[in-house]
C-alpha cells in the first residue's frame, strides 16, 4: 500500500517537475519590455508612467499589460519600442482584434507599410469594429507604396458612410485622369456633407479636367467660403484618442473634474505643479483663465506674460493679457496688447473691445476701430457662406469708414455670389478707385462686365 | 521502523507534491524576466562621416527656448565685399541679420519686427536705385490656418534704414516671394505662393509702379511652399515653378508666354497622400546648361507623431527638354527638408546639402546635416556632416569666411519633441584646405 502510494507520488511529483518547469522556463525566457534610451526625454510624469507601466508588463506578462505600454510609447514617439509591445500583446492574445489594430497604427508611423497593413488586415479578420479605418489605413499604405491600382481597390471595400474613404477614392480616380468617374461619387458626397471645401475643391478639379472652366471657377470661389473640412490622417487621428490617457496628459485631464464647485480652487495649484514639471503653453492658458475666473487677475498677468516670454506673441494670448491687464485697471496696456494682436489677426470682437478701450482712454481712432470690428465680422460671415450677414456687416463697415478697399472688394465678392451683380459692380469700383492695382477686384468686375 | 520510514516517506512525498506548486505559483510572479526581443526597429538615416572636415558653430546668442528659425540665406546685404547672413526667426517674428566680426564671431542685428511669423526673405534691389531691399513673406501663424492673416512685406532700404511697406495683404498664409522680370518691361515682378493650409494659390504680382503690385492669379491650390523663377526653356525669359504640397503634392511649372500670359504645366504628381513635399530649387545639377529642379520630400508637420519615412529624400528632376523632367531619386535622408547646390570639394563638379527635420532624433547619431559628393556623372555618395542640432527646415551655401570654400548655413525649428540639441542659426565651416 504504502509502496503503491510512494509510486504514485513519485509519478505526480515527476509530472509536475515537467509541467512546472516548463511554467517556470517560459515565465524566464518571456522578454523585457524595451525601455527608450532617452526615456527620460519626456517630462517625469510621463517617465514615472512609463516606469510603473513596464513593470506591469515584466511582471504579469498580460497582453493588456503590453498593449497599454505599446500605447503609451506609440503616443510619445517611441515607436520601435511601441512596435515590440503590441507584437506581445498580439502574439499572446491573437484572438483580440484591438491588439492587431494598435500595432498596425503604429508600424504606419514607422512607415512599416506592409506590415501595417498585415496587422491591420488581421484586426479586420477578427472584426475589430473600425473595419472602414483599418481599410482606410491599408489604402494609406499602399499609396506610400506607390500601388495605387491596389489602394483604389482597398478604397471600394469601404461603406459609403466613410467621408475619408469615399473622398480619397474619388480623389484617387480625379487625379488618375476619371473625371468623369469619380464625379457621381463627389456629388452624391457633397449632397450629403454641403459644407466640406474638400469636396468642392476636388470636384472644380474634376470640372477643370473635363474641359469645363466656368464649373471649375465656380467651384473653387464656393470652396473658397465653406468651413468645414476631412480629416484624413487617421492613424494619427487615433494616436490622439490616446493622449489623455497616459503620464502628465492624463493629470491634465484629471486636473478638469478637481473643476466642481468644491475643488475649482484646486486646480489651479494643480496646474501650476504641472507646469513645473514640464511646461506646456496650453496648460498655461488654461491656468490663466482660470486665475482670471477666480478673480486673480494679477496671476494671470503673470502666467501670460511667462507664456509669451517663452512661446512667442500669439494674437490669442495677446488678447487674453489683455483682458488680465483691464482687470487690474491697466488699460493702456490693455489697449497696447490688443493692438498688438491686431497685428497678427483682425478679429471682430478684438477690434471691438479696442474701440471701447480708445473711447476710455479718449485716444483717437475709435471710429476706424468699430469699422475695422465691422470688416472682420463682415469677413468671417463671408467666410462661412453667410453672405447675408456678410453684406451687412461690410456695409456697416463702409458707414464708419468707406476708405478701406479690402471691404468694398468683399461687398463686392458676397454681392456677387448673392446674384445681385447690379450692387456688386460699384464696390468692385470703389476697390479699384482705393487699390488700382486690385487684381481680384478688376478681374471679377471683367467677368461681370463681360457679355454672356 | 521501516514502516515509519516509508510511512515518512509518502508523507514527505505529498507535502512536495502540494508545496511543489504552491512554491511555484508563489515564486513565479517573482521571477525576472531573462528574455529579450528580436532586434528593435531602426528608421533613423546615418551615413558615414564626413572625409570633408566641417567645424560647426553657432551664430548669434545659444537659445534659451527651442528657436523657430524659419529661413537662412548668404548674401551680403550692405555690399561690403563680405558675407552676411540673414535668418527669419518665427518665434520672435523678427528678421535678423548676421555680421561677421574681425574675431570670427557674429554680430546679431534685428532688421523688421512685428513680421508675424516670417517664412522667407528674399534679398533684390526692387526700386533699381543700387541698394538690396527685402522682401519677406509673412505667414501671420506658424500652425495651421486658413484666415487671411498673411502678408507680403517690403523692407525697403532707405541708405540708413528699411522703410516697412505692405506690398500685399488680406491673403491667407504666405510662404514664398521672388523677385524677377517676367512681363518683360524691366522692373520687378513677383512670384507669391499663398500657401494657407486647405485653401491656398499661386499668384504673380505686376509691378505697376513704386510698390503698386497687382495680383494674378496662377493655380488655386493649398500649400504652395516655393515659387522659385528660371528660364526653363531657354527662350530668354523667365518661367515659374510652384511646388505645391497640402492636398495634393505636385510641382507645377508656368511657361511665360510674354506680355504676362502664362501656360501652366503639371510636371510631377505623387499619390502617395503622406510624401510630404517640403522643398524645391532650380539648378542646372548636371551642369548640361539647362535649369533641373531638385525637390526635398520629408515634411511631417501635419502628424503630431513624426518618424523618418521610407519615401522621404531628395530627387532631382532632370530638365530632358520640351517641357519633360525626368525623375532620379539622390537620396532617402529621412526627413529631408531643404537642398542647397554648391561645389564643396572643389572638385568641379555640383555637389549637394541637405537638411533634415525629422530623422529619428531619439537617437544621437542620426544624420540632420548630410552632403551628397557628386562623381561628376550625378552618381552621389552621401556623407554624414553633422547630428546636431536637430530639426533643420533650412540650408543655405556660401562662404562666410572668405577663404574660398562654400560654407554652409542651417536653421533649426524646434516645434516638435524631442527639444534637446537646439540650434537656431549654424553654420559648419568647411575646411577642405586642411583636409
């Protein structure tokens, strides 16, 4: 009996040597996670997350683990290092379709076309649920590989709900010399999205190459006033999606929910902790309006004029000083930063709050000012396709100040898009009578003045 | 006592057989992970040193924060008989230029302020009256944009100073000027490429008088970065080139017909969305008496997540007549951003420079100044100059110290991680004599 239960003992504890063994060889020989040389590039916060995700991954060996890691590198540029993670990840779970998908985003990056578009391929094979992305990426692929024959073929696997996948094969077709082809797909698209320049532009190419210049000239005046674009560079697109969800992104993230009622006097000392820890000119602006809202207008002050120090005048940072220099009662340097970002953009509501600082400070110009508020406003609507509103604007402009040419020419150019050539001719005129050498204003006048 | 012994025995036997996998399960989250992975990916480009010695330098003040210098060039300004060097600096919206004092070191002297992020300067006598005015094109925001905040700035040299005229403005993002006669009527006309970022021309100003320009438009196309003017098919005037590299990347040529008439002609187009065209110059390479173009593909401004790519480099467009270029690509320098032509070795032949913004500055030793010997049949060997600083958009080539030997000169724009081995304006001194 007891012989008996010594062999069998004998034989378990044999079988679990092996079993063990192999347990305790694989859990050895499974790899390091690759660390960046210079890891230490990206601000601690981040290191520290990088630290503390490494080690997750060396010590659970999860594939969720080394997709987290392959993520976090991929975000900051380590995509070699990115590349060995999500191939662990993919090689320890194939079956997840996530893991194949975030390794092919990454080989994009590293313009490892092809064996992106293989991983991709495989996200696809297990039904990753951005199928039209993936294919989207694959065609990316392909063209960087000059196999345009095969990306246009990738292309019309896409759903015709996909406004990047749709446009870039009609694109694919216009500049492969089918016009004619690729029009039907950019009428149905620009049918459905109205106000995608994109589109508009792609097709007055298509007009241009059919021969039909009136159609194409059309088209690039109508793409010139519509707002809305494509984004087209999807795998940086997802990249994105990531950000806030590692190292110092992610306090900055975090920072925003401390934004209740109870912990909104946190934030900004959170803010100003991860400023010093590595300085980010957005996290400053953020900063700044927030002293601005908590009545600390004298801090703001000082983040803004940090902020400029370090990044440079912007016309949107002026303005905010400015507004930081009017709540502690300077307003002349008020109206000194909001001239100065007139210099670099003219907006309306700049202009207009210039105006009323020229009128406190009872310096001339405040008339030239509310006109100039006028034009900008005037040149926005224009912009987006409101031509009503950019005829009144301009004309409101021109009642304070009918010496400015740029506001006649954009009377002009809304009064003709409006059909209402009869009011457009005088201020083409009136441009051309300010600015001779007015060459869009002489040459829309020409076509007016040309018989049909 | 045997008894015992085996009863001992089974029973030491099953405490193994139970702790043998407890210890185990115990122990095995603890073990260190011994494996490594197949080799790691390397994208960067690094070629072999230089056998030409260069000696770098930096000009001006070190910077404190990561420079954005937008555009470097050669030339003498105040036609002393010596070079200077004239930068746009994007971050402080300034042009500044470079003197070279008696002990080597430079002189730095801000010419135009408040330029609103210049792209480019170009230096010519626009009034005729013997003196370099300049021309800046003022992109009004170095991130995308497409409201009309670009402007064409004139500095026009007064004897003393530069007197500031706005030649053109309500126009979105300008990224290039040149100067040249292209109605024939012996002034000075101008090539603008109103880059924009999703909506953008090309146009070309008619000089009607002192800073009377009227526009005309060339070609409705975003992101035009260079319009550089020659004489393409030798009938003795100039023609216009436009390097277009937003939504589609092409490089369009404008043949003058005279009396301000010209005939557009696309001569390349590339499919590939992501090419990133970041440059172009006209040069007669192969020295065969007409003008080529070559052409720096690399750009990877529009991803926040940038790596040198397989299709970046530098191409020459050889000029085969009748209008035909043929393409040959000289290099894969990841992300190749600008060329410039000159004899470096002084072997008679044109070699080339080329500077790289985004090669895989993660590591130390990639190339971001590399030079392309020339073996006289426009077959290149391509040398590595220099790693640092990183992140150069702009090259020039001339001799800064008057012995005779092309120098070169590169600007850095340090707008992308990693921010380490800044450099605004460099310049690498070539010391070939004392090779």
């Amino acid at each position: 009996m007891t012989k008996r239960a010594t062999t069998l003992l004998k034989i378990v504890l044999a079988i679990e040597f092996i079993g063990l063994g192999a347990v305790i060889s694989s859990r050895l020989l499974r790899p390091q996670p690759p660390w960046p040389r210079v890891a230490e590039l990206v601000d601690t916060a981040t290191a520290d997350d990088f630290v503390q995700l490494r080690e997750q991954a060396a010590s659970t060996d999860q594939p969720g683990a080394w997709l987290a890691l392959g993520q976090a590198y991929s975000v900051h540029g380590f995509f070699p290092e990115a590349d060995l993670c999500l191939g662990r990840a993919a090689a320890l779970d194939p079956g997840t379709p996530d893991h194949w998908f975030w390794w092919g985003v990454t080989l994009n990056r590293l313009g490892l076309t092809r064996g992106s578009s293989e991983k991709l391929q495989m996200a696809i094979d297990r039904e990753h649920p951005e199928t039209d992305e993936c294919r989207y990426i694959i065609a990316r692929n392909q063209l960087r590989e000059d196999r345009s024959d095969e990306a246009e073929a990738t292309l019309r696997k896409i759903g015709h709900n996909h406004l990047p996948g749709r446009y870039l094969l009609a694109y694919l077709m216009v500049h492969t010399n089918r016009a004619a082809q690729a029009l039907p797909i950019i009428e149905q698209l620009a049918d459905k999205y109205r106000d995608v320049h994109r589109l508009v532009q792609l097709r007055a190419r298509a007009w241009e190459q059919l021969g039909k210049s009136k159609e194409a000239r059309a088209d690039r005046e109508l793409a010139d006033r519509l707002p809305e674009t494509i984004g087209t560079d999807l795998a940086a697109e997802w990249l994105g999606t990531l950000v806030p969800q590692f190292g110092l992104d992610r306090q900055i993230a975090n920072a925003n929910p401390l934004g209740t009622p109870r912990g909104f006097e946190r934030v900004p000392q959170r803010l100003r902790e991860i400023l010093e820890i590595s300085y980010r000119p957005r996290v400053a602006r953020i900063l700044a309006s927030l002293d601005m809202a908590l009545g600390r207008p004298q801090a703001a002050v000082a983040v803004l004029e940090e902020l400029i120090g370090r990044n440079g005048e912007k016309s949107e940072t002026l303005e905010e000083l400015a507004r930081a220099y009017q709540a502690v009662d300077r307003p002349d340097l008020a109206l000194r930063s909001r001239q100065r970002s007139l210099l670099y953009r003219v907006d309306a509501d700049v202009c207009r709050r210039a105006a009323e600082l020229l009128q406190k400070l009872d310096k001339p110009g405040e008339a030239a000012m509310r006109s100039l508020a006028d034009y900008a406003n005037g040149l926005a609507a224009y912009r987006n396709n409101r031509l009503d509103i950019a005829v009144s604007s301009l004309q409101k402009a021109i009642e304070a100040n009918a010496d400015h040419a740029p506001t006649w020419f954009y009377l002009g150019e809304s009064l003709r898009h409006l059909d209402r050539a009869k009011e457009a001719r005088p201020a083409y005129r009136r441009c051309l009578e300010l600015r001779p050498h007015h060459g869009a204003a002489a040459d829309a006048l020409r076509r007016l003045d040309k018989p049909r | 006592m045997s008894s015992i012994a085996s009863h001992r025995r089974v029973l030491l036997l099953g405490i193994l057989v139970v702790a043998l996998p407890i210890v185990t399960w115990l122990a095995t989250p603890r073990l260190p992970a011994l494996g490594s992975f197949r080799d790691q990916f390397s994208g960067g480009s690094i070629f072999p040193a230089s056998q030409l010695p260069f000696d770098r330098q930096s000009i001006g003040t070190s910077p404190e924060l990561p420079p954005w210098i937008s555009h470097v060039q050669i030339v003498d300004l105040d036609q002393d008989g010596e070079a200077d060097i004239l930068a746009c600096d994007a971050l402080s919206h300034r042009l500044l230029w470079y003197r070279r004092n008696a002990d080597g070191t430079w002189k730095e002297t801000p010419l135009g302020t408040d330029l609103a992020t210049p792209a480019h300067a170009t230096v010519v006598d626009l009034d005729a009256d013997n003196d370099l005015d300049i021309l800046v094109a003022v992109l009004g925001n170095a991130f995308p944009d497409d409201s009309h905040v670009g402007r064409v700035v004139l500095l026009e040299n007064n004897g003393t100073g530069y007197d500031r005229h706005v030649l053109l403005e309500g126009t979105r993002r300008i990224a290039d000027i040149q100067a040249g006669d292209l109605d024939g009527d012996g002034d000075l006309d101008l090539t603008v490429a109103e880059f924009g970022y999703a909506r953008g021309r090309v146009l070309w100003l008619e000089n009607q008088g002192p800073r009377q320009f009227r526009e005309h438009e060339l070609l409705y196309a975003p992101g035009t970065i260079n319009v550089p003017m020659a004489d393409f098919d030798g009938d003795g005037d100039l023609d216009i080139a436009a390097n277009v590299t937003q939504d589609d990347e092409e490089l369009w040529l404008f043949e003058n017909l005279g009396k301000g008439q010209f005939h557009r002609r696309l001569i390349h187009k590339w499919l590939n969305f992501d090419v990133g065209g970041s440059g172009m110059i006209p040069s007669d390479l192969d020295g065969d008496g007409d003008f080529d173009l070559l052409v720096t593909v690399g750009d990877n401004l529009e991803y926040a997540y940038t790596f040198p790519q397989p299709y970046h480099g530098c191409f020459w467009f050889e000029n085969i007549g009748e209008w035909n270029f043929k393409r040959h690509r000289l290099s894969n320098l990841g992300g190749t951003h600008a060329v410039a032509v000159a004899d470096l070795d002084g072997d008679g032949d044109n070699d080339l420079v080329l500077a790289s913004m985004f090669n895989e500055w993660y590591r130390d030793d990639t190339a971001s100044l590399a030079w392309l010997e020339n073996d006289g049949k426009q077959g290149f060997r391509k040398w590595q100059i220099d790693s640092k600083p990183t992140h150069l958009v702009t090259v020039a080539v001339g001799d800064i110290n008057g012995d005779g030997h092309p120098d070169i000169v590169a600007g850095g724009w340090h707008v992308i991680p990693p921010y380490r081995r800044l450099g605004a304006v460099t310049a690498w001194t070539n010391k070939n004599g004392q090779r």
